[in-house]
C-alpha cells in the first residue's frame, strides 16, 4: 500500500478533464461580453429546474442568497420565527435573520442528522399556541409568529419530508428546503408512492454551487428552485435591486446574480452530476463494506429506506475523534468537521440565550463527527487505506 496523500476532497482533477469545455465557455463571454444574465443564465436554469424536477430556477449569487431570497419570496417577516436544526452551516440562520426573522432550532434524527419530526411537532405544540382566527402559530414565550420551517439536507440526504411537510399544512408554515449540499439527492414520499428530488417538494428550496459542492461553480454561484410563480417573480425582483425592468424598482432588493460565465460553466458540470453521484454513492457502498467489521466502535452513515444520498460527505462517528483525526493527518489523508459547534452554542448567538444541553443529539454529533474523503474519482485503493488506517486508531483506542 502506498503512501500517498489522500486529499479530502480532490478538486483538481475534474477541472483538467473539463478544461477545454469550460474554456469553451469563457471565450464565447469575452466574445461578446455577456457577463450578466442573458441565455448562459437562462439556459442553466432551465437546465437545472429539469434537474430538480422543479418548475422554476432563479440563478443566484450564492447559496445563502439563495436561502435568504426564498425565506423572503416564501412571506417570512420581520419579527417571525423561522425554525431549523443547530447542526448546520451558519449560512441557513445568518439567512433567517437577514430576512428579519429569529432562528429558532429543533433537535436531529441521531441517525440521519436531519431535522426530527417529532421533535419539530413537539415544539409546535408544547411550546407554540395555534391560533384558528389567523391561522397562525405563536411561540408562547415571546408571542412571535413562527411562518417558516428550514430542514437542511445534510451531507447528501433529503430530511424526513413527508412528515415535516404534514406538519407544515397543519400549522401553516411555509417549507424552504437547506438543499445547498443535496443536488440529486431523493426522498421516496408515501403520499404518491414515488422518488421526489431535493428542491422540488418544499415551498422553494435553495442550493449552493460552492467550488466544493457536489455540483460547483468555479467561484461563486447558488440558484433557487420552487414551483410557485409569484416565488420565482418575488426572486427575480430580489436578485436585481428589485427592478422589474431597467431603473425601474417595485421593491428594494439586492445585488444576487448569477455570473453569466458561472452559469456557462455549471450547465457544462450540470451534464456529468449524473455520473458524479453515482460515484460518490459507490464509493460510500465501499466504505460501508469495508467498515462492517468494526461496528460498534464506528458509527456509519445511515441512509433510511426513503432515502437515496448523493453523499456530499461521508461522514463517520468515533468514539475520540481528536486522536483519529490527528492519525489520520499523520498518515497523509485529510478530513473535516461539519460542523465542530453546533450553532446554538456558537459566539454569534449568545444573544439568542441557548445553553448547553438544549440540544444534546445535534451537540453530542458536533463533538464524534468526522468527515473522511468523498468525492468522484476516490478509488477502492485509496479508500483501502482510509479504513486500514482508521481501524488502526480505533483499536489501538478500544
Ligand atoms: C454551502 C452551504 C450553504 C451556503 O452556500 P454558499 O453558496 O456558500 O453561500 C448553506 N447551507 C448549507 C447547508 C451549505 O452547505
């Protein structure tokens, strides 16, 4: 076995192997200077809306414009309260309070790390009151509607949809999927009998195109799906300062477009996601096989029977993460933490009054998580090594 360096995540190559096609894609800009919209922007998101089997995309700056504009096209307010999961990047509340809105966190699924249904209904109806006149819920300590509920599809997995989505219609809220690392990903819905994909179930949903995203810009990029008309129109307002057309602004909006040459090069990528998630899959059903002997003592990712991953990260629990992060590094293979502190407990939202232990599922993953390599390209050979080196720490450790 060798010893080479096993990166965490490996994003140079697929640049090499698409170079003359994105090259491609830059000079056709320069010829005519079409930085802004026009058809790379629209071609990209009518590709991408087929993609996510949703009606409409919007082209966006980012992924937290994205969350950010769909949280304020959905009607959230000043004032409200917008629900979501503490294990998450802080993107998903910086784009609730920007939207005027308090974050509040319900706990996860141990399993999936994604938001626990019956812990989002029991804060619904332990700690909110419903209102039948105004058809609105309000949290009893602050007297504060609560209008949207934000599950995030962590690491590749769609949350629990039918059940959040159940509760949504029963309390009135409005559903803005976090799907900044679950492009492709799929939920199997019981109400229809059928695979849904990420962006397509919720009220809007939002992704990022981060370079390190299973489908990434070469730079900055995001886009928001829905199947709602005044959505779409409300974000394409919101991208670009609110002009309905030029200098002519029917509300205050923002600068958060999507770069022509960003788009150009994302509808290239867009055509090889296919493939890329199927490998990343067969890459976690490698690592799955080779870490079957040490359950136990590892904790593997679980991927429930309504859902398929497209394993934006591949993550694993440990007893002492530290030492097996630290072993790892050592022998030359990288890994991450999504995310080291879970955000109720981090310095930008002391104001918010969170203790420890209010969350302890999301706290306890924030403290044995590990991130190991996972991305297209990643051999058996390399993932080999991961495991070897792994089991070595752990048992060294047991
Ligand atoms: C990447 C990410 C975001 C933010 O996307 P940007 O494009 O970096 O703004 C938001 N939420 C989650 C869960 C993410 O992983």
């Amino acid at each position: 076995m060798s010893n080479e360096k096993i990166p965490f995540l490996d994003l140079v190559t697929v640049h090499r192997e698409l170079q003359d096609e994105l090259v491609d894609v830059l000079k056709a800009a320069l010829k005519n200077a079409g930085f802004i919209g026009g058809p790379m922007v629209q071609g990209f998101e009518e590709d991408f809306a087929r993609f996510c089997e949703a009606r409409f995309c919007v082209g966006l700056g980012s992924g937290t414009d994205a969350l950010r504009f769909a949280l304020i096209a959905a009607g959230v307010k000043s004032g409200d309260i917008v629900i979501t999961v503490p294990n998450t990047f802080i993107a998903t509340t910086e784009a609730i309070s920007q939207a005027g809105a308090r974050p509040d966190f319900v706990d996860i699924d141990p399993r999936t790390y994604a938001m626990d249904p019956g812990k989002l209904r029991e804060y619904l109806e332990h700690t909110c009151r419903w209102n039948p006149k105004t058809r609105q819920v309000t949290h009893n300590a602050t007297g504060k509607p609560v209008t949207a509920v934000v599950p995030v599809h962590l690491y590749g997995q769609m949350a629990d949809m039918d059940a959040i989505l159940d509760l949504a219609t029963q309390y009135n809220l409005k559903v803005v999927e976090d799907a900044c690392q679950a492009q492709g990903a799929e939920y199997f819905s019981q109400i229809d009998s059928r695979w849904h994909k990420a962006g397509s179930m919720g009220h809007a949903a939002a992704f990022s195109f981060y370079p390190g995203k299973n489908l990434g810009a070469c730079g900055e990029a995001g886009a928001m799906t829905t199947n709602d008309e005044q959505v779409t129109h409300t974000c394409r307002l919101l991208r670009d300062h609110g002009q309905s057309k030029k200098y002519f602004h029917d509300i205050e909006g923002y600068n958060g477009r999507l770069d022509a040459i960003q788009a150009g090069f994302l509808r290239v990528k867009l055509r090889h996601l296919g493939t890329w998630n199927e490998q990343r899959r067969q890459a976690a059903e490698r690592y799955d096989k080779l870490f079957a002997g040490v359950q136990g003592l590892l904790t593997v990712p679980h991927q429930p029977s309504w859902a398929r991953s497209v394993y934006h990260l591949y993550v694993i629990q440990v007893e002492d993460r530290a030492r097996l992060q630290q072993k790892l590094t050592d022998v030359g293979i990288g890994t991450g933490i999504h995310y080291p502190v879970a955000l109720h407990l981090t310095k930008a939202y002391e104001h918010l009054g969170y203790h420890v232990g209010d969350f302890p599922i999301a706290e306890r993953s924030a403290a044995h998580i590990l991130s190991i390599p996972m991305f297209p390209g990643l051999t058996s050979d390399q993932q080999e090594r991961v495991v070897t080196e792994t089991m070595k720490s752990i048992a060294v450790y047991g």
